[in-house]
C-alpha cells in the first residue's frame, strides 16, 4: 500500500517539476503527505516523521512564506529520510538497552 502511493506520489512531484503545477495543488499534496504521514506516526511512532515534515514544507511553500527551488527540495527530502532513520535508530537502541 504505502509503496504504490509513494511512487504515485514521486510521479506527480516530478510530473509538477516539469509542468509546473499551481499553489492548491502543492498545497493538496502538501496536506496529503502531512495526513499519510500523522497515519504512519501512529502506526508505528518513528515511521512516518519523515513525511510529515515533507509535508509541512511543502504546505508552507505552497503558502508563500519559503520558495524552495528543486535542488532545495530533493535536500529537504534527504534531510527528513536523514532525521526518520536517525529517530529509528536511536529509538531501537533505547528499546534494545531497556530489555537487557
């Protein structure tokens, strides 16, 4: 479920890079990730992190208060993937530290 809806997600994001697509969609999308994102958070805590700040970027880009180009935004992308597998590591170490 979650692969073929980022990977759908992924095609329209670089779909919006070549056709540049208004402000509501960005702002759609923004709330999409954000909502798919707060579902995977309460899942599984750590999962889903990454998402959400993706999401608040996007919704906060879309608003008009930051302009983020492409390359700012494949580092935004690299920097929330960097902060949900530094959460998901550190959390596993302190579950693994709690049980011995």
């Amino acid at each position: 479920m979650s692969g073929i809806f980022l990977l759908s997600l992924g095609i329209l994001i670089i779909l919006a890079v070549f056709f540049s697509l208004s402000n509501s969609f960005w702002l759609f999308i923004g709330f999409f990730i954000s909502i798919f994102g707060v579902y995977k958070l309460i899942k599984s805590f750590p999962n889903g992190i990454g998402a959400l700040i993706v999401g608040i970027i996007i919704i906060i880009s879309s608003l008009g208060f930051v302009y983020i180009n492409f390359w700012e935004f494949i580092l935004v992308l690299l920097g929330a993937g960097l902060i949900e597998g530094g959460l998901r590591i550190a959390i596993s170490n302190v579950r693994n530290n709690a049980e011995r």
